[in-house]
C-alpha cells in the first residue's frame, strides 16, 4: 500500500455513491459517466486492496471498509473546504460563505429572517441555511459542516463537551384554538379544560413534542391524558389543521404571527401556566471562524438574542422574552 492511496477526487466519489446510493447517481451529480465513476472505484479499491462496496444487490452498500473510509473521508473533505474558506477570507467579506445550522421551526421561523438582515449587508457572500433534527445539526457543527446553529432540542451527549452550547432566546409555546371555538370567547382557561380538548399533535418522537409534554409536567398538566385526534409532521399542518377546526395544538408564538394578525387562530392563555423552552446557539471552538461568520455573530446575533461577541466566545447579556416585539420567528 502506497502512502496515500487516495485522492482527494476518489473521496469525493465515494462520498458521492454513499449519499445518492448508486453509481448512476453518483455520476450524475458529480457530471461525470458512469464508467468514469466505476473506474476511479476500482482503482481505489485496487490501490486500499479491499472492497470498498457489496455489489450483490440493486443499492450501492458500502463494506465495512468503506465505511471506514468515508467516515475519515468526510473528515478530510471539510478540512479541505475550511482551507480554502479561510485563503478565501484574505479578500475580505467580498465573497466567502456562511453556512447555518437549525432544527426544524428554527430554521422555518427565525433563522430566515436573521439571514435575509445579513445578506443585504454583504450581498456578496454566499449563505446556506441548513434544516435537519437536531442531533444531525450537532454533528454537522462538530464535523466543520456547519459554522453555527440555532436549536431547540438537546445537543447529543457525546459532542457536549466539543461544541459550544450558549442559551440564546426564550421561545414561548402557546395553545391555539381555532377562531371559532366556544373557548376562544374566554378571558383564560383553566388546566382541566385541556383534558376536555381535542389535540393536533407533532409526532411523539419529535423534540418539540417532547419539550411540551415536559413543561406541561412541570406545571402539574398531565400531557398523556390529552385526547390527540392527530398527529402531523409539520407546523403548517398543524396550524391549517387547527385553522379549519380540527382541533387545539401547541406550537411557538413566533410561527403564528401572521395568523394572529389575521384572526384566523386564536391564542388561548392557561391560567397559571407559561410554557417556554430555551434556543441554544451552537459553536465548534476547534473549528476555523470565517469571517462572515464572525460578522453575523457580532452583528446579527445580538440583534434577535442579546448576545454580545468577543472573539470566539460569548457574553449573554440577556434573553429575549418577547421575540415579537424584535420581529422574528421562533424554533423547533
């Protein structure tokens, strides 16, 4: 075996084959044939002296050592991009990129609202907001796949002490009612009026579902006892569902503004009750800041979160209690 039996190119491919799972695709999407792919695989496997896939069925799976090298191959594709990220912050902010992070209500609610303010500052940058589960979020800040995220869930156990978790902002989650419902002619309710309602939930494993139910708990409000018609796998559908009289749902204050505005949901208060959940603003201090990444923690952040940025590590002066008021959207 040679020193470095792989290039930079064969990784890319393997990386490739893994993620679209075929080589058809693969090729595709790299705009190259297929015969070209199949060659450079079989030179790499030549040069490693190991399969690096099972060719028996009609999906491209990866042996053990190829996911070996895919894991390690990962790796060494974001040091690469890193590099050239920070020979491209040379030439100042005229170009670069940001990439974000955020689970899911986050990154629908509040995050494009963040970006939109920092693009109109430096149109010339490029900005990727990427929305996945919170876990995938994580990881994707630990691996240098991300430059910061903003999450609602709990970061992984394992990447708690790598990552740099801050609280950010308050994100309160409220019950809404359709327009029309007997009780939306109520100053407030009380707890045992929820057991009597109707619930549009998110699925049971998801991390707002899951934070609701635990602060329920915690204000003495039995989660397991609501009588759930439904469960959808989206805010929108929740919010159309409840809209058009099929029930109560929790969801965040912040991703039903325009429908308060409109008077189409009616938000309901619970007598002795607020149910919040705290956003974390997720770091990797081992990775390389850009520099469009340290202009939108300086400028941006503290503008939605009162966070106050100094090098790489962050003062929390404050919460945001009332993101509404600062015009944003809040998080899953």
């Amino acid at each position: 075996m040679s020193d470095l039996p792989f290039s930079l190119d064969q990784l890319r491919i393997l990386k490739a084959i893994a993620t679209e799972g075929s080589f058809k695709r693969a090729a595709d999407s790299l705009y190259v044939s297929q015969p070209a792919i199949s060659l450079q695989v079989q030179n790499l496997e030549r040069q490693l002296e190991v399969p690096l896939f099972d060719r028996g069925g009609r999906r491209a799976q990866l042996t053990e050592a190829g996911h070996l090298l895919l894991d390690y191959g990962e790796k060494i594709l974001a040091l690469c991009q890193e590099t050239c990220r920070a020979i491209d912050d040379l030439q100042s902010l005229q170009g670069g990129t940001l990439i974000i992070g955020a689970s899911q209500t986050t990154g629908t609610y509040l995050l494009p609202r963040m970006l939109g303010m920092f693009r109109q500052r430096y149109p010339e940058v490029t900005v990727q907001l990427q929305v996945h589960s919170t876990r995938r979020t994580s990881w994707g800040v630990a691996n240098g796949l991300v430059d910061l995220a903003i999450i609602g869930g709990e970061v992984p156990p394992e990447l708690q002490e790598t990552l740099t978790i801050s609280p950010y902002a308050e994100d309160e989650l409220v019950l809404i009612l359709p327009a029309f419902h007997p009780m939306a002619n109520l100053e407030k309710i009380q707890k045992e009026d929820l057991y009597k309602l109707q619930f549009i939930a998110l699925d049971s494993q998801s991390t707002i579902r899951k934070v609701i139910d635990q602060v329920l708990g915690r204000s003495g409000i039995d989660a397991k006892r609501f009588k759930v018609e439904m469960e959808l796998n989206s805010i929108e559908a929740i919010k159309n569902a409840v809209q058009s009289g099929l029930g109560a749902a929790f969801v965040s204050i912040t991703a039903i503004e325009k429908e308060l505005q409109m008077g189409v949901l009616h938000r309901a208060k619970i007598e002795g009750v607020v149910v919040k959940r705290v956003l974390s603003l997720v770091i990797n201090p081992n990775r390389y800041l850009s520099k469009a990444t340290e202009a939108f923690c300086r400028q941006i952040l503290p503008l939605f979160g009162s966070v106050a940025w100094h090098g790489q590590s962050l003062a929390l002066s404050g919460m945001v209690t009332n993101p509404k008021n600062l015009e944003v959207d809040s998080p899953h």
